[in-house]
C-alpha cells in the first residue's frame, strides 16, 4: 500500500511520540501489571533442603537414587487485543484531532508498549459489524500496519434514513423528535466481542476502545471479561458533555447526514443535555463495576498517556494487595 505523505507524517508522528512514552514509562509499567498466561517447565536440578516436596521429579529421583526436583518459569508472553469502534462518529471533533486520530494515537502507545515486552498484537476494527481483522504479531513493522489501519479505515457509507443517533441523544430535550424514529446506533459493540470469542480462545488483555454509543452489549460484556483480561477506553470528546451557548446550532449525525437546528441559548435545553450526559457516564460506572472491568476514562483534548500510566500505577498497587 502507497501511502499518501499526509498519511506518513501522521504515522510518523505518532511513532516518535509513542517510543519515547514507551522506552521511558510505559514498558517496565505494563510488564508489572500484566502476567503471563500461566507457569511453563523450565529444567530439572538436584533438591536442595527447604526445596518444596510437592516439586520432586519421583522420575529422575529413581533414576539418578538422590532426589531432584521441577523448576518452572512464568509463561510470560501475552496477547494483547485492540478492540476498536471505528463508527463514523469518530470523525466528530471540537479539538486538534478526531476521535479517530487520538484513538490511532491510543492504539500505538499499547501496541508499542506490547511489543516492548515482546507479546503479541492483534486488532479488530468494528461499527455496526466486523470490518477489519489482523490476526496477533510482533515487531514494529506490524504495530506500524495496526496504526495505518486503524487511521485509514472506515466502513462503507449506511443508507440515507430519518432515523439518527442524535435522536436518541437529544428526545428527552426536544419535544419535536419523536420516539419511534430512533434507530439502534451504528456501533455494535456485541457483534465485535462475540467475533473475539470465535478467533480468540486462548485468554488475551483485550482492550474496548469506543465512545460507547452502543446498545444491548451487556451480556457480551459480562462474557469477555470472564474469559479475558477487558479494560474499557470510553473516548469522548468535550462537546459531548456539555452543549456551548453558541445560538441556534446545526447538527450533522456522521453516520447518516441527517441534519437538525437546536436553540442552545436556551439554558433548559443545555442542563438537560448535559444531564442526561451524566446519567450516561453513570450507568457506564455501574456497568464496569457491576462486572469487575477495569477502565480508562479518555477524552481528546487530554494526552492518553496520563491516564494509561495513572491506570497502570493504580493496577500494580492493587495486585500487590492481593
């Protein structure tokens, strides 16, 4: 694939922004917090007093008449699984970069910091349906091919429809936006963990990456993190939590065209929307605690890599209490 050079010099950036983060912090962090799959057979040695019985080779000791015992070692290499919503709402931005530029950004600084460590890579990108599979590697060249991807691909354009995202959004404020217009969104967060589980059996540290407008997701949710290692990234963008005071302001649902005019000026339709917000970011709290999932709360006007070290540094304590 030829890339454009507009295209390189975003793939080079994100490179040289993410080795520094990586060779200074985030590689000897994320060994601390992720261990191996489980323990490997290393050799066989004489027993030495104060060595565990339950370790005795009963074998070698009849063969060799003086006992010796099994060593192991942590099986230490991983596979890391980049879950990534790539829903035309990702182009939505209100700051230098979209949804989908910081999630490329994202996507590089735990591929890279993966491959530190010598673990494995694998991406899924998905909205309404799995477009993009690249099965687990290592090496730069194939975290440089995951970032590309995750930059350049977008799903094919939905058909024209009445029925928007942002009317699931905004009904409860806008008396004039019926209910049994909405459509279920262009993201199907089930879908891409339901194909996880068919391609990926052995156990992995998934990581979700999504702003989440998504529903009827719970079960798989529940599934993934009993058999994976899931940490949930909501991104958003500043907008979405709070509407400006800019006058009467069009919206364009990315996903459809569709277009609507609200009256911003309007202090009741700005504290609903931003309450309604709220009530968003609770339910998604209560999800993650309700099934155990750790998550990175992002936002793209802050550096990912503040969060990611503060969520690491936070892991490691509490799996030193355990």
């Amino acid at each position: 694939m030829i890339l454009s050079q507009d295209l390189a010099k975003k793939i080079r950036y994100i490179q040289i922004y993410t080795n520094k983060a990586v060779n200074d912090i985030l590689a000897g962090e994320y060994q601390s917090v992720f261990k191996g799959s489980g323990m490997e057979f290393d050799e066989v040695r004489e027993y030495i007093p104060g060595d565990e019985i339950r370790t005795i080779d009963w074998n070698v000791t009849a063969r060799m008449n003086k006992p010796y015992v099994k060593r192991y070692r942590e099986e230490r290499e991983l596979t890391l699984m980049l879950v990534v919503d790539i829903s035309a709402s990702g182009i939505f931005s209100t700051t230098q970069q979209s949804k989908n530029e910081y999630i490329a950004q994202l996507s590089a600084l735990l591929a890279f910091t993966a491959t530190k460590n010598n673990d494995k890579v694998g991406l899924i990108l998905f909205s309404d349906k799995v477009h993009k599979y690249i099965p687990p590697q290592k090496g730069t060249t194939h975290v440089l091919k995951i970032i590309r991807e995750v930059l350049t691909h977008r799903p094919p354009a939905p058909k024209k429809t009445t029925k928007t995202w942002w009317k699931k959004i905004l009904f409860t404020l806008l008396p004039w936006i019926q209910r049994d217009t909405i459509q279920p969104l262009q993201t199907d967060i089930a879908c891409a963990l339901d194909y996880l589980a068919h391609i990926q059996k052995r156990r992995a540290v998934v990581f979700l990456i999504s702003d989440f407008q998504s529903i009827e997701y719970e079960t798989a949710i529940r599934t993934t993190a009993k058999r994976h290692d899931l940490i949930a990234i909501p991104i958003t963008d500043p907008r979405e939590k709070e509407l400006p005071n800019v006058g009467m302001l069009t919206l364009q649902d990315a996903e459809t065209g569709q277009q609507i005019t609200i009256d911003t000026s309007s202090s009741q339709v700005r504290t609903k929307y931003k309450l309604q917000q709220q009530q968003k970011q609770q339910e998604l709290q209560h999800q993650w605690n309700t099934y155990q999932i750790d998550h990175i709360d992002l936002q793209t006007d802050q550096e990912p890599i503040n969060s990611i070290i503060h969520f690491f540094q936070n892991r490691r304590m509490r799996n030193a209490m355990i």
